[in-house]
C-alpha cells in the first residue's frame, strides 16, 4: 500500500462526499494506493478550518493555488463553483497533478475545451456518479453484449421538484446558466445517454422558465427544458431535464428499446433494473426486475448479500476507485475530461437550438 496526498478545493456538499469517499475507499475496494486527506480548501479560513477537523484532513486554506501547489497534495479533486473549475484545473496540469472535477467540466464549452487540451497527456475525470450504480453499469454491459438486440430508441429524465414550489424564494440557484436544469440536473442524463447509446449526432431543444420571478428576485435561468435526439447509431432519443417536476425527489430514469428487447431504470429504486428478453416463453414474457447483488459491477466491494443495495455515498467511492486505478496505472478512466466537454458541448447545442427552434448538429459546436 502508497500512501497518496489528496487536496479538495470546496468543502460544501459534494466536498463532503468526495473527503469521505477518500477516506473510506482504501478499505472498500483494498486499493493499492490509500488516500490521505491532506489538505481542503473553502471561501475562508473559519470555513477551511470548520471542514479540516470535520473531515480529517490534515491542513485547511481559504486559498486554491497553496493547496495546489503544495507538494504534499498529489491529486486534486475539484468540488467548487464551475466559474472556478477551469483556472484550477490548469494549474494543477502544469504541475503534472491529477486532477478530479464535478460536472459541469466548466462554465461554459471555451472553459471545457481549454481545460481538455491542458489534460492532453495527464489523468483526468469528470464527476459523473449516478451513471456508476451497478445496475446502470449492468445496463451497459447488457447493451454492449448484445442482449437487447440493436437500440433503436432511448427515453431519458432527470427529474426533480426542490424548486417546484413558485413561492420558493430566489437563491444562487435561480441565477446564472451553469446553475439552471440546463447546467445542473442535465449534464448527469446526457451523460448516461452518451455511455449507454454512444455519441449524439443532432437535437432539437426546448428550454424555458416556468417561474420566471420568485419571492426575492427574479429568475435569469431555466427551470425545464426537452430534446429530442438522433445518435450516431441511428438510434432515435428523447430527454427531459427538471427542476420543477412535482413529486419527483431523484429523476434519473432510462428507457432503452432494442431490436430483441428493452431495458427501464429508475433511479429512486437504484438497486433494480428491469429487462425485458423477447424470446422468453409468450405466457412469461414481460419485463423482469432483477434485484442487484454481488453478480453485478463494484456492488460486491459494499456488500454480499444480493437485494441488499448500495446509496448515493457508494457512487462517490467507486468514482474515488476509478479515480485512484486512474493514477496508479497512468491509463485514463471513463469519464475523462474529454467526455465532460462533449456534455457541454450537447447542452451548448440545445440552447442555441432552443433559441432558434430548429434542428442543429451537435458538431457545428
């Protein structure tokens, strides 16, 4: 076992998950190299202090350039606002850092294009975790066997209602594209569309605000917005983004139809996948759940006892695994940098497609 010094610039939300994913990932999955939490960085020194004896790091900042380059910090994670993503991540490459980054990769396409060519060479990731349950790691499997026959149609959301209520007040949330469904909730669907169908070819999108002012101010981004899509498959696509979906607390659903079957995903019951096999006995056919068990992707690391289940925290660890057999073997893992900025790529041409409601190629982008 090596130890390796770990540096998360961000200690809100996703900083917590990321330190304790760190923290817990070494005796999960027995990894050769075990993180030290070395050092976080947040918006001040009170901050970086209050999430250093929290979490268990060693030291804390309130500022991201000592904690990039510090020596003891040999792989960064980068869990801050997206307008700092970009600047961050280039100066962790020019010290030949690893480098971890949420999604969106960066504020904008230019941001995520300059922060791909700085990685050339280097071990990148875009945070991506839903798209790393079991089951939906099985669902590729499945389609890259052959199972369903050739996709030829795929439903996909991510849905959810924390901002359904009209009368829930304006925050950061309700300013700034990054922040809207469009740079929020879309990203994570878009991503498992690519994964499980592979590149998009063209859209047509939809985007609007349906409150468009709220008890505090007003609302300068999107609350939902819809596309539909043609794969370089052939295969045909549907999707929908939401932050105003009644009743719906995690969205993230698939459909997938195939050429000998189909396969549905619903992420609020994350620890199942349905499929459905054409040539199963007529009186029988019909779509089966399959409870996920140790058979399936990383769930075995977790626990033994098949329809058991993993969480949320869980998707974080295996990230911090791929990330980690990342930097040991020096071979990128998926999502590297490169598939983040191909999201954006996508969400940049299904604004400009809503602006002017007509189909666009996904590569005039």
């Amino acid at each position: 076992m090596t130890e390796f010094g770990i540096g998360i610039v961000g200690g809100g939300y996703m900083g917590k998950a990321h330190a304790v994913a760190m923290a817990a990932v070494g005796a999960v999955f027995e990894t050769t190299l075990r993180p030290r939490l070395e050092m976080v960085c947040a918006s001040s020194v009170a901050s970086a202090e209050r999430y250093r004896a929290a979490y268990g790091f060693a030291r804390g900042t309130d500022d991201w350039r000592v904690l990039v380059n510090d020596p003891k910090v040999e792989g960064i994670i980068i869990a801050s606002p997206q307008e700092t993503h970009r600047e961050i991540a280039l100066a962790a490459f020019a010290l030949n850092k690893p480098v971890f980054c949420e999604k969106p990769l960066g504020a904008s396409l230019d941001d995520s294009r300059a922060m791909v060519d700085a990685a050339q060479g280097q071990i990148s990731m875009t945070g991506f975790n839903y798209i790393r349950t079991p089951a939906s790691q099985y669902a590729r499997q499945l389609i890259a066997e052959g199972a369903i026959g050739d996709i030829t149609w795929f439903r996909g959301e991510h849905t959810e209602d924390f901002l359904a209520d009209p009368n829930s007040p304006a925050t950061w949330r309700t300013t700034g594209d990054a922040n809207g469904t469009m740079g929020d909730l879309a990203p994570h669907m878009i991503n498992g569309a690519l994964a499980l169908i592979g590149p998009m070819t063209s859209l047509i999108a939809e985007i609007e605000t349906v409150h468009p002012t709220r008890p505090g101010g007003t609302v300068t981004n999107d609350d939902h917005g819809q596309m539909m899509c043609r794969f370089e498959n052939g295969a045909m696509g549907q999707l929908y983004f939401s932050r105003v979906s009644h009743g719906r607390k995690m969205g993230y659903a698939y459909e997938i139809t195939g050429t000998k079957g189909a396969i549905r995903f619903d992420q609020e019951d994350q620890n199942a996948l349905w499929l459905y096999d054409m040539d199963e006995p007529e009186a029988t056919r019909g779509f089966r759940k399959i409870l996920t068990g140790p058979a399936h992707p990383d769930y075995a690391a977790f626990c033994q006892g098949p329809g058991h289940g993993t969480g949320y925290q869980d998707q974080i660890i295996i990230e911090a695994k791929d990330f980690l057999q990342a930097i040991e073997t020096g071979k990128p893992v998926w999502p590297t940098f490169k598939d983040g900025m191909d999201v954006n790529q996508i969400v940049t041409a299904a604004m400009a497609s809503s602006r002017a409601k007509a189909w666009v190629d996904v590569d005039a982008f």
